[in-house]
C-alpha cells in the first residue's frame, strides 16, 4: 500500500511541477520585464465616464511611433465589464530588421492574426518576437459579427504574463503521465490477473468507467446550448424558476422530429401533425432540392428540411425505437419534449458498460491469461475511438439512433455470450437477441452485426444437432423469437407508412439530392472508401492540431459529403494490429477444437465493410458515420491481441516488443480521438460560445 501512495504522491508531484513552472513559463520568464503603459500615447476616443478607450468600425487602428524600445510582448487590456465577444488583433512593427511594416508574401508569413477573447485575460497577451529595438508599433482590431464599440482599458508592452493554475490542465496532466506510468512496458498492472486477481480487477474497471463516465458527460454537457436542459446554474436563460430542472427545445425545426412524431403517435397517427405547404404537394417531383428551393423563395412557403414526405405527409425516417423508449413515455408522463441530448447521454453510458461487461467476459472465460492492464489498454480505444465522442460532441436526432444501436449492441454480443456458458441461457438469448433486434429500429444498417450469431451458436444448435431436442429446440426459439416480434412490428410499422413492409422512407427523404433516383453507382465506392479508411488527417501546428480534410474526386456525379477529418485506418494507429488477425485465426484454429472465435472476427471484418458500403451508397460520406462501423474493427483488434496474449511466450522479444508499442498505438488513437472533439465546428460549443472556446485554445496552447 505504502507503495502505491508513493507512486501516487510522484505523479501528483510531476503534474504539479507542469503546471506550475511549465504551463506557466511565460510567467517566470516575464517576472522581470520593465512594463510601459502605451495608453498616453492612445488616440482613441475616451469615455470619461468608465475612462475606457472606444474601437470603432471606423477607428480600429491603434498606432504607436518613435517607440525605440525592444517590444517582447503586448497587452490590449479589454474593458471586462462589456459583452463577451472575439476580436480578431492583426500586429505590425518595424525593428532593426524591417524599416517598413511587412505581411505575408508568397515565400514568408508575416505576424499571424490572433484571436483574443475580450472577457478573457490570458488571450489578451501577445508574444512577439522582434529584431533588436522596435520603433513602430500598428495594432488592428477588427472581427466578423463584432459588436462595436469595443473598450479597451490601456495598452502595455513587456508586461509580466500573469500566473494562472487551471484545474482542469493539472487533470489532464495528471492523466497523461499517470496513463504513461500505468502502461509503460514493465508496469506491474501487466502482472495482475483478471482471473486470479477478480476483485481487485473489477474495483479498477470500475474505476476506469467511473472516469470515461465522467469524461463523456464532460464533454457532452459542455455543448449546453444542444443539450436542452437548464437549471438555476447551467443554462440559466431557459430555467423556470417554478422547477428544478426545465427542459427546452434545442435547434430548430427539424431537430424536432422524434418530438413531433411522439406527439402525432399519442394522437394516435403515424405522420407528424404539420401539414406540407400546397405548393410541395403538387410538385411533380418534390424530390428535387433544386426546384424545392425554387417554389420556396417564389411562395415564401417553408418546408421541413430532412424529414420523409409521403402522399401529402411528412414521416420521419429515422428508427422508431428511440421514440418508444424515450419520447413517447415522457410525453405521456410531462407533456414535455424528451431532451434529445439526455437520451444520447444515456445511450453512451450503456454502451461504456456494456463494452466493459462484454470485455470482462472474454478475459474471464475465453481467454485466461489477459492481465488487467491488457484489459484496460484494449478496453479504452473501444469506447473512445469507436466514434462516441464525435456523437456525443453533437448530441442531436441525429446521433441518438446510432448511439442507442451501438448500446445495444454491445449488450446484445454480452449476453449471447454469456448464456452460451450459461446452465439456463433462456433469459440470456431472450434479452440478447432483444437488444439486437432492437437495432432494426434504431439504425438498420447494424444488423449485420446480428451475423455474429452463426458462428456463435451454429456448432451448438446445427452441427450437433441440439435444435432437435426439446431443450435445444427451446433455447433456439429464446434466440429467434425478438427477431421475429420485432421484425414483424418494424415491417408493420414501415407498411402502415409508406405500404411496404422493407420500406424504411429513407428515400423520401427531403434533403440534398433525389434519393428516389440516387440508386447504387460503384463509382461512389472508391471515394468513399478513401474517406472512411485511408484518408491522411490534415494537421496543423496549431491547437488542436487537426483540421477537416480535404475532399477531391473523379465521380462526375453529385456526392454526399460533410466535414470529415481522416480514416480510421491512417488515424487511429491501434488498428494498426489488424493484419495480425490473420496469424491469430490460424494460432486459435490450431489451439482449439471449434473455430468460432476465428468466425466471429470474420463476421466482424466483412460487417465492417459491408456497412462502410452501404453507408457511401444509401447515404454519403459524413464523420458520424464512422460510428457505425469502427466499432467491428476495434472488437477485431481487441481478439486479435487476446489471441495473441494467449499463444505468444511472455518471455519472448516478440511480445516485449509488443507490449512497448501497443501503448503507443493506443495512447495515439486516443489522443486523436480526443482532439476531434475539440476541433471548432459550426453548431458547436466554437460557434455557440467562441470566446470560451478561445479561453480553451489558450489554456492547451500555453507558450503562445
């Protein structure tokens, strides 16, 4: 124990160190400068009353001459009490090396323009890196959507940079180097076993939940103007003070769509209430966008973006099974709008323990010598770089389906696995098979993953015949009938709107392009496939590092793309360990008398793909997306390396090699995936909030 609060005290010790004397560098380093106050030499208009300087749209420049001092910094000290808002500072000057102010040229840049948060000192801090003395000082404050006037209190040059101690960098420090000490080669947390070692590997795995938990809601409540929820301190503009908490409705119109469809279902119908413009019903093709837009701006008419449009009604397209298990219920219960965001929130948490429930019954029952550390190194990539926290960094309709797929999921592979072993495995097939059919109505295209099932359960039920008994024939029936009830209820459902039982109404869709014609054209494979895989990231030198990639084609067609950032195969370097798989089928066909682990991780390779496919095809290339089947390939790797665990000599140079890299491989992948939710995105904290998101950029970007 004494040894554990040892190693504990040094990593606090080391975090504290960084915060302190690295993360404040500027700090010490500035303790000495000689301040000047420029503010005497201001020609601004001064408002006697608060004594602040005014920025006009018209009077933006501040210009300082015959300073023939040596400039290392420069402070613009805005006026705290005005408006929060982002100012965009461009900076010139003349020194030693330059008799004439300079800017970017095609062969150098120039000073870059900065972004200060007024409400926020630490941005209002700016290095410079000047030759010698500098005689002429120009600064330009101007901005998109900047309310004027801005007030400025003074301007200083060589100010001492003040000391802050952020909370959250320390934490984040501390996590850092306590992931780098916990998984370093020869950490002991590789020699206690999941097995031998149970209960103090579950108090640690829950630990670790309690932390990504932690980490997601984080994340998710930060988004607060998409979360629709408010009480006295969080979102405060939309609380009634009548309540605890006050739910509210977030975006606009179309973000309403599982509402409105609760809403038209308590009244007992299938279309949601509102009723399409006449214009839109009676266009020959209300498909096209093109001619949409048209009659819109002609009429002045508005129509629902996104939804289905059917025989005069608007359907919505997306899966049902969210409505029924939170909108409808609370509709019925308040009378409110179930908070989207509460829903996404939820589904992230499921699908956290049912990864951890899942993992923890491969290293307990199928593979005995996983180590809680190899555990908790697979274990952390599946949930955060399988795409949940891009969802959940958008916490909208959109997301909720396929984050409540993913949940269910995973709870789906966990009992199927554990009622194979079970002595009664009724309640175990009935409740897996459940969670799987329940995918059908959340995000179609994740059945694929329901393919698992025949390597799982086809040696038991069909190779040995135990679907003849009446036993078998029983725990057979526990595994088909969900599938067939709620087949059956979705077929229905889809025929009752649109008089088709395959039908879904994605089709329908009013959106960017005709779906009715969209079809399926090989040509929009390659592109695709390039975009999901083996796309490159685009980086920068500036926090957070990543920016959106870019897009260039030879389909001469339309293609469906937003925003993406890179393929998971170039991105995420832990599923770097995929051509592995292959020797690791052959080592556990030759170590085991049944080949279901080796079908399972080829159902999981070909659903990955297939679903990558149909995802191009049906609806186009998008980040989100990536959520519905990085996943398969995550649970691939996870395998690979317990196979391998299993049959590879502990003492040999090959897993001493391995076990040096793979917590390079994941702590990259984490990083990665961790920095995309921080990247700036329009319908985002960035855009919502700018000047905190700016207090953000500096609190990482600390050198600047």
């Amino acid at each position: 124990m004494n040894h554990y609060v040892r190693c504990a005290a040094a990593l606090i010790a080391i975090a504290l160190f960084l915060e302190i004397f690295v993360f404040n560098f500027n700090h010490w380093a500035t303790l000495g400068y000689d301040c000047v106050n420029l503010s005497s030499k201001l020609t601004l208009q001064q408002n006697e009353t608060d004594e602040t300087y005014r920025i006009t749209e018209a009077d933006n420049v501040i210009e300082f001459s015959n300073l023939n001092k040596e400039v290392k910094n420069v402070r613009i000290d805005f006026d705290g009490n005005q408006s929060a808002q982002n100012v965009q500072v461009k900076i010139e000057f003349t020194d030693e090396g330059h008799e004439t102010y300079f800017d970017s040229t095609e062969y150098s840049s120039g000073v870059p323009v900065r972004t200060v948060a007024t409400n926020d000192d630490g941005t209002e801090y700016l290095k410079l890196n000047t030759t010698g003395l500098t005689n002429n000082l120009r600064i330009e404050i101007t901005g998109e959507d900047v309310t004027y006037p801005i007030k400025i209190k003074a301007v200083y040059i060589n100010n001492t940079y003040p000391f802050y101690f952020l909370g959250t960098r320390f934490l984040i420090a501390l996590a850092v180097i306590t992931f780098i000490y916990l998984f370093r080669p020869k950490s002991s947390i590789y020699r206690i076993s999941v097995v031998e070692s149970s209960r103090f590997s579950k108090a640690c795995i829950f630990a670790a939940n309690i932390l990504e938990i932690y980490l997601v809601s984080v994340l998710l409540f930060t988004g607060s103007n998409l979360v629709g929820v408010a009480t006295q301190a969080y979102n405060s503009g939309s609380w009634d003070p009548t309540s605890v908490i006050t739910t509210f409705e977030v975006g606009g119109e179309n973000s309403q769509q599982y509402a409105r469809l609760a809403e038209a279902m308590s009244h007992g119908q299938l279309y949601l209430d509102e009723k399409p413009p006449e214009w839109l019903q009676e266009m020959d093709n209300p498909y096209d966008k093109g001619a949409r837009d048209e009659l819109q701006k002609a009429t002045g008419e508005s129509y629902l973006w996104d939804v289905a449009y059917y025989q005069g009604h608007y359907y919505v397209y997306f899966g049902v099974v969210p409505v029924i298990v939170f909108y409808l219920p609370y509709l019925l219960l308040t009378g409110g709008s179930f908070p989207t965001a509460v829903g996404v929130w939820i589904a992230a948490v499921a699908f956290i323990l049912g990864c951890t429930a899942l993992l923890h019954r491969f290293a307990r029952h199928h593979f005995k010598h996983v180590s809680l550390g190899l555990y908790l190194l697979l274990q952390m990539p599946l949930v955060f770089c399988c795409g949940i926290l891009y969802l959940v960094k958008f916490p909208t309709f959109y997301s909720l389906p396929i984050m409540m797929a993913l949940a269910f999921s995973m709870w789906a592979l966990y009992l199927w696995m554990r009622g194979r072993s079970a002595k009664y495995p009724l309640g175990c097939y009935l409740g897996g098979s459940l969670c799987m059919a329940l995918v059908m109505g959340c995000r179609p295209q994740f059945i694929l993953l329901a393919l698992v099932a025949i390597p799982l359960f086809w040696r038991r039920y069909i190779s040995e015949r135990r679907i003849l008994t009446k036993r078998g024939a029983v725990e057979f029936l526990c595994l088909i009938a969900p599938f067939v009830v709620v087949g059956v209820g979705i077929m229905l459902y889809n025929h009752a709107r649109f008089g088709s039982f395959t039908d879904f109404g994605s089709n329908y869709n009013l959106t960017t392009n005709d779906m009715t014609k969209r079809g399926m054209d090989l040509g929009r494979l390659a592109p695709a496939l390039f975009a999901f895989f083996f796309q490159t990231p685009t980086t920068t030198g500036v926090f957070p590092y990543i920016q959106a990639a870019t897009f260039d084609t030879t389909y001469m067609g339309q293609t469906i793309k937003e925003v993406t950032f890179g393929g998971i195969f170039a991105c995420l370097p832990v599923l770097w360990i995929l051509p592995l798989a292959i020797r690791g089928v052959r080592m556990r066909v030759r170590s085991r008398s049944t080949h279901t682990t080796a079908g399972v991780i080829i159902v999981l390779l070909v659903a990955g793909v297939l679903i990558a496919l149909a995802d191009a095809e049906m609806a186009g290339i998008l980040q989100r997306y990536f959520a519905d089947f990085s996943i398969m390939f995550l649970l691939v790797v996870v395998l690979t390396v317990f196979i391998l665990n299993e049959n590879i000599s502990h003492e040999s140079m090959g897993f001493d090699i391995a076990m040096k890299i793979l917590p390079a491989l994941v702590g990259v992948s984490l990083a990665y995936s961790f920095l995309l939710c921080l990247v700036a995105e329009t319908g985002w904290y960035s855009e919502a909030y700018p000047w905190a998101y700016q207090s953000i950029i500096h609190m990482f970007q600390f050198w600047t």
